[in-house]
C-alpha cells in the first residue's frame, strides 16, 4: 500500500472518528442536558432527533467530504517531491552515479534527504572511478610483462637443443600466458566500456552475413568435441552498429553454445526478423544452468557450476561482453536454461527498414 493511501485512510478514520464524538456530544446537550431545547423544538413542530439529524447531514458530512478533499491535496502536494525522487533514484545505474537528485531548497527534511543520496551517490562514482582506473591501469601494466614473457618462450622453443619433456613445458607455459592475456584484455575492455571510452561505429551492418559468418567458424570450433552445429533460419535484417563488435557478440555466443555442451552435441543458431527486430537465437544441449544461477550468468567471473567448469576453458567475462555490446547497440540479451536439457541465448536488436 502506498503510503499517501495509508495516510489517507488514518485521516478518514480519524475524521470520522471527531465527527462522531461531537454528534454525540452535541445530541447529549441538546436531549439529555438540556431537556427544554428539546421541549421548544416540539412546541414547534419539530423533534430533537429530527433537528440533530438535519444538523449531521446538512453540517457534518459536507464538513467530513470537504475535510477529506483538502486532505488529500494536501498530502499529495507534500508527497510529490518523495514520488519525484523516487522515480529518480529508480533510473539510477552505475553509468549514471554522476547524476544528482533534484533538490527544493527549502532545507526541509525531503531536502535534506536528497542532499544526503547526492552525497552518497558521489562517494560511490568516486568508488567505481577509482576502481575502474586500477582495472585499466593495472590491465595495462600486465600487457608488458606478458609480452615479453610470451617472446622469450617463443624464441626457447624455436631452438633445436630444446628436449621434449622442456618443449612441452614450455608450449603449456605459453598456453597459459596466452589464456592470461585474453582475460587482461576482456577486462581492459569491460573497464573501458564502463568509463565510456569505447567508441562504436555506427553504421549499417549485414546482420544475416556475420551470422552465416559466424556459423562457418562454429562449425571448426566445433569439430574437436564433433559438435553438430544447424543454421536453422538466417532472414536478411540490417542494423546500425559496429560490425567488429558485432562478430566478437557472435564469436563469444557461438564459443560458449560449443564449449559448454556434451560430446556429440548440437548448436543451433537462427536469425528472423520480428517486429521491427532482428531476433537472434542460440540452442545448445549442454548440462543447462540451475534455475536460480539463471540471474547471475551475465556477471563478471561468474562461471555457474564449478564441478562442470573446471576443465574448460574461460574466465566468465563473455557474456559480459556481450551483454554490453548488446545494450550499446540498443537491444536485450536473455538466457533460458532447461538443465540436462536445453540452453537457449536470446537476442533482439533494433533493425533497419
């Protein structure tokens, strides 16, 4: 309940409540107290509960309407700055903390109020700023050191005296050098992404092209584990955005339909339009996610199960990446997961006529 209809009810209750005790205050004066007011009234004609009725409906309900009436303007007109700001601190994410609430100035306690959340919303854009700048800064940082890294085992396995047992030391070491570089990168990007200094092209891109694109690639991902992957429907739909962008969304969708899914499994990929959208839609047969991990897979490092994880390979950024790619491009992202069963990533992004 609401609370001006909560108020609203106590001032009803509370009205109707004094309108009562002075109805009955009065008829004990005039019948009861006073007995000869109710002797004059019927020398003239009228009786004392006849005149008390006309008084409570001609006086007091007109009074109780009246009260009601003003009542509710008024808490109305008090409530709306709550409603105002409400509404305001609703709409307020982390790329948004920089927004302030809107004060009266009157230095009343809604005032204050908002002074308080704006207060509260700057210690918090300082937070994610600071957070943010380490993240890129220390993601920079890190890119030398594994580079050089990465150069000098290339160059120890390059050499002919190198034995087996060391070579194959050495091409693991640089798998993981490799693995470590891709999630620097996924974070420099998210951390970039999150200060706004990702710039997007905007123009018009053959979504059905990348899609066909994208299924040819699957295919190859997809033939170590002899996962079938079926382009089902690819309707041409254009829409305006950044083509590399668009591909990594795909690569990462497709990537992970094949990683996560049994051997001998399927990846379907179809692409309509619909409604003024371009529908993207991506089905695995994998071990499906857990109804109530289903809110957490668009976070960052969030991998589901642990125990079905563990063996592949991934940090857990892309579905953040492509959560992202998809709302700078003006669309949604859902996921639906049947466990043992199906998994299934839904896209929809704005098309062009």
């Amino acid at each position: 309940m609401r609370i001006r209809t909560h108020l609203m009810l106590w001032f009803a209750v509370i009205l109707l409540t004094g309108l009562l005790l002075i109805s009955g205050w009065t008829y004990y004066e005039m019948v009861v107290e006073h007995p000869t007011v109710a002797k004059v009234l019927a020398a003239e004609g009228h009786s004392a509960q006849e005149e008390f009725g006309e008084i409570l409906l001609y006086g007091g309900l007109p009074a109780l309407v009246l009260a009601l009436i003003g009542g509710w303007f008024l808490m109305r007109k008090a409530l709306t700055p709550v409603t105002s700001l409400t509404h305001t601190v609703e709409n307020i994410r982390v790329d948004t903390l920089g927004q302030q609430l809107p004060r009266s100035g009157n230095g009343d306690e809604i005032d204050r109020l908002a002074e308080v959340f704006n207060s509260m919303l700057k210690r918090l854009d300082n937070s994610f700023t600071n957070i943010r700048e380490f993240t890129i800064n220390a993601s920079h940082e890190l890119k030398t050191p594994l580079t050089i890294m990465r150069g000098e085992i290339e160059t120890r396995l390059k050499e002919p005296s190198i034995n087996t047992p060391d070579r194959e030391f050495f091409a693991s070491q640089l798998d993981e050098i490799a693995r470590l570089a891709k999630i620097v990168d996924a974070l420099t990007l998210l951390a970039k992404a999150d200060a706004g200094q990702v710039a997007f092209a905007q123009q018009p891109v053959r979504l059905d092209e990348l899609v066909r694109d994208s299924f040819a690639d699957a295919q190859l991902l997809a033939r170590p584990t002899q996962v079938n992957v079926d382009l089902l429907q690819c309707q041409p739909a254009t829409i305006r955005g950044d083509r590399h962008r668009l591909k990594q969304l795909l690569l990462n969708l497709t990537d992970n339909a094949i990683k996560y899914n049994q051997p001998e499994g399927r990846v379907t990929l179809e692409l309509v339009r619909n409604n003024g959208h371009a529908e993207l839609t991506i089905t695995n047969t994998g071990h499906g996610i857990p109804p109530e991990k289903l809110p957490r897979v668009f976070d960052r490092f969030y991998r589901g199960d642990p125990a079905h994880n563990s063996e592949i390979d991934g940090c857990g950024l892309g579905l953040s990446i492509a959560r992202w790619i998809v709302k700078t491009h003006g669309g949604t992202i859902e996921l639906q997961s049947e466990p043992e069963q199906l998994t299934t990533v839904n896209v929809k992004l704005p098309a062009e006529p």
